[in-house]
C-alpha cells in the first residue's frame, strides 16, 4: 500500500507538476536552496519573481557573500520574514568559508549551515542531489496523514513521527524517493489542501484513509488566521520599507512618519536593531540604514 502511494504520486506528478524553474534539471543546488528558503510561509506566486531576481543577481554563493548583508535584505524587498534574507547571506558566507563555495550534499553539514533546519536541509539534499530522505512539510504532513491515517490535520510542527511515517512511504531508490517526496508536496498544495481537498482530483483517493472513513473534519480550526494589519510585525515592514528604498541613513524623524503609535514604533525600530535588519548610522545619531 505504502508502495503504491508514492507511485501513484509520482505517475501523477510527472504529468501534473508546476513548472518552476528550481525544478528544472540543470537547477543548482544553490538555485534550490534559496527557493526553499523563499518559499517558506511565502506562496509560490510571490516568490518566483523574487527568486528569478535574486539567481540573476547572485547566481552562486560566493556573488552574495562578496556583498554586505544590507543589500541581501534591500533585495528581499517586500518577500516578508526578512531575517530570511539575513540567514541565506550567512549562509552564502558559510558555504563559501567552509565549503569552497559549493552547496554540500552532506545532510548534517546542510543542517550545519546558518539558518537551514531540519526541513531545508533534506529537500535541499533530496531534491538537489536526489538522495533519500524525508521531505517533510506542512502540505506532506496534511497529505500524509490524511491517506495513510485517516486523520483530518497534522498538527500544528513537524514531529519525528512524521519524518518516520513519510519516510516509510519513499521507495528505496534515492532519486526515485526523491521524486515521491516532490510529488507529496506537490499533491498537499495543490489537491488535498487544508479547507477545501478535491478529493475527486487525487491520485491516491481510493485508497485514502480519510476519504474512506467519510472526511471528517477538526471540531475546530487546527490553525487560527494570523492578524497582520496593526502589528508590530506591520510596523517593523513599514520602517523595513523606507530603509530599503534609501540610498542615504534615515532620519529617526522620518521613521515617525510610518506609524503614530510611538511606544509601537519604537518597539518596532528596537527588534530591527536586535535582529540585525537595522543599525545606527556611523558618525549620524538618530539615522538609521541596513546593515
């Protein structure tokens, strides 16, 4: 059963799957690190000019270590979570310092590196250089659980249960487990989504657990809709985004104009300066520029 699961999906994926040019087949792995490291929290339409930017302008590690880490941020842009940016130039940085500018395929010295945990590490080892592991996301946890458990949700994180029930549905040829855990992710994003499946359009619906036992639902929303007008979060984009468009340090002057609520603003402006996604201007008191 275990078997046909990852066959179905892969015979499915192979006439169904976007095409994504990570996905290609002279993709780097440096091209597929930076994708899994947009695509997170970050929907597929957003990140592909963003991606095709960013390849362009620094198409190996080394281009991006070679810059100060101000510029990986000016040119995340408007992507959201910008510490993201701060991590894939720590990360460049490493790969050129530790591994001669190449992306190891060696799945602890993958984890070693800033910024990439447990998932980007095995699809970067997966779908780069076809090895065997479990590829374990939100949309593979849905998935997985639904055909194989017969439960509605996952969960709310990625536990070790779940890279040992996704690994158990993998073939034992590497590339080929590797096409499994691309054809899962694909399934769970497009086919068996969270509120609205389409059951009738799945490759595996016949042999479902959850479709078989009727499709019951949670008793209540596994995930609650997360607020963003009027956060802090809000207000850290709002100054983010006229750092980004300045050539020149920023007055603190000009940062009060985002936002009224100066114990927010401030609040804001202070986490940016902790994270690393701002700093004081040199010899400026009271401007602020990227780092």
């Amino acid at each position: 059963m275990t078997t046909t699961i990852a066959e179905t999906a892969i015979d499915w994926f192979d006439t169904h799957a976007r095409d994504l040019p990570w996905r290609e087949p002279d993709a780097s792995p440096w091209a597929i690190l930076v994708s899994e490291v947009m695509l997170q929290q970050t929907p597929v339409v957003r990140v592909l000019p963003a991606w095709r930017a960013w390849m362009a302008r620094w198409p190996v590690p080394a281009a991006l270590a070679a810059d100060p880490p101000g510029e990986a941020i000016r040119m995340w842009d408007r992507l959201g979570y910008p510490r993201r940016a701060l991590r894939l130039h720590a990360c460049a940085t490493a790969i050129v310092e530790r591994h001669g500018g190449e992306v190891p395929d060696d799945l602890d010295q993958l984890l070693a590196l800033p910024g990439i945990g447990v998932y980007t590490s095995r699809a970067v080892a997966a779908f780069a250089y076809g090895q065997r592991h479990p590829v374990v996301d939100t949309n593979v946890r849905r998935f997985v659980s639904r055909a194989v458990a017969g439960e509605p949700d996952a969960g709310l994180a990625t536990t070790p249960a779940d890279l040992v029930a996704c690994e158990a549905l993998l073939p034992e040829e590497p590339a080929r487990a590797a096409r499994a855990s691309a054809a899962f992710m694909e399934i769970g994003a497009l086919i068996c989504t969270a509120r609205s499946p389409r059951c009738p359009d799945c490759p595996v619906a016949s042999g479902c657990a959850w479709r078989a036992s009727g499709r019951p639902m949670p008793d209540g929303p596994t995930r609650r809709p997360q607020k963003y007008a009027g956060t802090d979060r809000h207000v850290r984009g709002l100054i983010m985004a006229v750092l980004r468009q300045s050539e020149t340090p920023v007055s603190r002057h000009r940062i009060d104009l985002v936002w009224p609520d100066e114990a927010q603003r401030e609040r804001a402006l202070a986490g940016l300066l902790t994270d690393g996604l701002a700093r004081t201007a040199p010899d400026l008191p009271e401007h602020f520029v990227l780092p």
